[in-house]
C-alpha cells in the first residue's frame, strides 16, 4: 500500500512538472529521481517517453534507455531528434549499444552508425561482425588493463587515468607488450601491495578467459561455476579483445530462460514481446507445432482403428482410453521438463545417461504403481456402487486397467527424461521435446500398451 501511494505521489509530481512547461523545473525533478522511478515513468506515460529522455543530463538518459523494454527503446530512438539521438547512441556502453543495434532491421542499424563518431562507429561494427549469440556480441571494449613490469603506483595512476570510461575496475588485466593476457589481478591485491612492488609480482598466471566466437550460453555456465563479475574475451592467438560482465550474462540467461519456457510449451521462442508481435508473425511461431502435434494425434486414430474389433468385443475398454493415455502423457511431460531444466543448469549432461534412465526406471515404476492401485481400486469401487457396470469381469478389467497405467506411466517416464538427451546428442535444441511434443508420443504407444495388457488379461473371456 505504501509503494502504491509513493507511486502515486510521483505520478501526480510529474503531472504538475510537465504542465509547468517549466524546462529547468522537469530536468531538476527527472535528474533527481531513482533511474528506475524514471522508467516506470516513461513506461506509465508513452506520450512522454521522449520528452522524459531529452530533458535527462546524458548520462542518466542513457542509464534509463539501457534497462528499458525493446518496443520502447526503439520507439524513442524513432521519434527523438537526430542529434540526440546521435547523443545517446554514442554515449551508450558498447555493448549495450550492440544489443540493441543487433535487434534492428538492416537498413535502420545503417542509419543509425552513421550517427556514431568514428571511434564508436569502429568499436560497434568489429562487435556485430561477430556471429549472433556470440560472446562477441556482448563484450566492451571498456576496461583497464595494465603491464607486468608497472609498479602498483604506476597501476593506481592508470586506474585515475582510465577508470572512469571503464565498465568495471573490479579486476585489472595484465597484458605484455604483444596485447596478449598473461593474468587478471583484483583491485584489492593492489590496494593491500607496497607502492613499489611490480605487477609480475602478483601475478600467480591462473586466470580464466571466454573466447568471442564461444556461445553466450557457455559465458553463462563460466560464470556462474567461477563466480565472477567480469571475465576478459580473448582472440584465438589470446589477444584480449574485451570484457564481458555479469549484467550482460544474466541479460543472457533471462533471454535463454524465456525461449525454453516457450519451447516447452510447443510453440518456437518469441524473438520479440507478445504484445508487440504482428499477429500473423505470431501464427507463424505456433502453428508449425501444432501441425506436427496434430498429425502425432492422428496415429493414436489410427491405433485405436487397429484395435477397433476389440473396442466392439469389450466395450468397456473404451471407458479407460482417456484415463490411460492422459496418464502416460502426464508422467512424460513431467519427466521432460524436469530433464531439461536439469540440463539448462548444468546439473546433467549426456554422459549422465544411465544415472537418469535408472533413476527413471525406478521413479516410473513406484508412480505407476500408486497410479495403478488407484485405478483398480476406482474400478472395483464403482463396481460395486453399480453392479453390472463392467460386467461379471471387473476383477479382471481393473487388473487390466492397473498393469495398463504401470506399463504407461513407466514408459511416459522413460521417453520423457530419454527424449531430451538424444536430442542434445544430436545437436538439437533439447527444450524442442516439449511437454505436448512428449504427451503425444506417449498417447499412441499407450494405447499399444494398453491394448496388449487387455488381450493378456481377458483374451477368451472379453476378446
């Protein structure tokens, strides 16, 4: 309620600011908020989004264009005017520059360097020359670095030299005179070292680096195993080329996190928000999948087709259909998704095949036991409730029915923690056996199964 009422109040101040028309009242109370204040400003008031950015000192226009949406970056770049967009541009970290120019169409991204000063212009280009998903993409040239034979003295005059245009001074790099990365010594080694002592001195030469052409998921996996907030990039003849840092790596896993989610729910990832996709681009991304999920469904037809004579012998076979396969779906997609979380996070690879098939193996066993006693005992139950209801045979329909959700469910489990990693081992994208994708395979082969426990059970007495 607070947080609401303080919102409130700031709506109402920038009301009264803006109807002032007062241009050195609205810099003073725009500058003097939070920058995340100031977003939910633009966000809350889209007829004042540019007036917002213009009337900001540049540095923090650009701090608030850096954590703000897609659609509304590129609907104030649109509308803002040529010089300041040409401002903003050059004054935004280049790789945040980068992301947004990579998001753009061809023709708009050429317009836009050619406001860029040369110097800027050159950096922005070498980082979309790089392939897209590429740690590349996301470095900076931005950062101190520093020679294994300048003394700490000569190592702090740098840092107050440099500093300020870097994206960090958590840690420094030790180059030599080739450009090449020999270490990376934190700050405070030489805050705690004597004036005089030599860089070499520090150095123990264990330093972990990411190359520009690794995928940015690797840089994900790099940094959260090693702990770090920045991790220089390095050419394959180890030049350094720049750093990447954990805000641009959790951007990353965020992006990374929200494609699987929407792979797993059988549709192909948005590459832009929902709200803002075109309708037919939208189609495009869920109909694919849903052809090929219709299609899967039309062999459990024709399964059921195959076993037709013997739905016409035991009717009420028919009955369980529902209940048996939406059970072995079930089990599957639950498998699936618990596989494919596990190996975005790195808990499982490949190699790890046979600990999960027989974790699953045991797990399909013991969940298709629970399920089968209940689906027994239900048959048994209404049996009794409703004499006649299964004939003179219940016994045997609800063994039937038991064996049938212990044969499915174990095999839904399989399937669904097996299917991932195959697909991995394949090269594939492992979130593309989503959980509808599964539950489809899983409803034809348990109707196979199904029926193969019923002829076990009541062949010559049903069928």
């Amino acid at each position: 309620m607070a947080l609401e009422l303080e919102e409130i109040s700031l709506q109402q101040k920038f009301d009264e600011v803006i109807a002032s028309e007062n241009k050195l009242q609205i810099q003073d109370f725009l500058n003097n908020q939070n920058i995340s204040d100031v977003a939910d400003l633009i966000y809350n008031n889209e007829d004042f989004e540019n007036q917002i950015i213009s009337h900001l000192s540049i540095h923090r226009a650009v701090s608030v264009f850096k954590i703000l949406e897609l659609p509304t970056q590129k609907r104030i770049i649109q509308d803002l005017p040529p010089f300041k967009t040409a401002e903003l541009l050059n004054e935004l970290p280049p790789d945040d520059r980068t992301s947004f120019l990579s998001e753009l169409p061809g023709n708009a991204v050429r317009e836009l360097i050619k406001t860029l000063n040369p110097d800027e212009r050159k950096i922005t280009l070498s980082l979309l020359g790089y392939p897209e998903n590429s740690v590349g993409r996301l470095m900076t040239p931005d950062y101190v670095y520093v020679y294994e034979y300048d003394s700490v003295e000569d190592v702090f005059n740098t840092i107050r030299r440099y500093a300020k245009s870097s994206e960090t001074i958590d840690v420094l790099y030790v180059l030599n005179d080739k450009g090449e990365l020999l270490d990376d010594i934190r700050i405070k080694d030489f805050i705690m070292a004597s004036p005089d002592k030599k860089v070499s001195d520090l150095m123990d030469g264990r330093f972990i680096s990411l190359h520009a052409e690794d995928d940015q998921e690797v840089a994900s996996e790099v940094f959260k195993m090693n702990n770090r907030v920045a991790l220089p990039v390095v050419s394959k003849s180890n030049k350094l080329l720049g750093i990447i840092t954990i805000d641009d790596v959790l951007w990353v896993a965020e992006e990374e996190y929200s494609e699987d989610m929407q792979k797993i729910g059988g549709t192909q990832a948005l590459d832009e928000p929902y709200l803002e996709m075109p309708l037919f681009k939208l189609f495009r991304k869920r109909i694919g999948w849903l052809v090929v999920l219709f299609l899967g469904e039309m062999f459990t037809a024709t399964a059921m087709g195959y076993f037709e004579d013997e739905i016409q012998k035991a009717v009420v076979l028919a009955l369980f259909i529902p209940l048996i396969i939406s059970s072995g779906g079930n089990t599957g997609s639950q498998a699936s998704t618990l596989i494919i979380q596990a190996m975005a996070v790195g808990e499982i690879t490949i190699s790890n095949w046979w600990r999960v098939i027989r974790r699953e193996l045991i797990q399909g066993i013991m969940l298709g036991t629970v399920l089968g006693l209940i689906g027994f005992t239900r048959v048994i139950i209404w049996a009794k409730i409703l004499p006649g209801l299964y004939g003179a045979h219940e016994v045997l329909i609800g063994l039937t029915v038991g064996f049938s959700l212990v044969g499915v469910v174990l095999w839904g489990t399989l399937s669904g923690s097996m299917l991932p990693m195959i697909l991995k081992r394949c090269g594939a994208d492992p979130a593309v056996s989503s959980a509808p994708f599964v539950a489809t395979l899983v409803d034809v082969t348990g109707l196979i199964i199904y029926f193969s426990v019923a002829y076990l059970f009541l062949q010559g007495i049903l069928l």
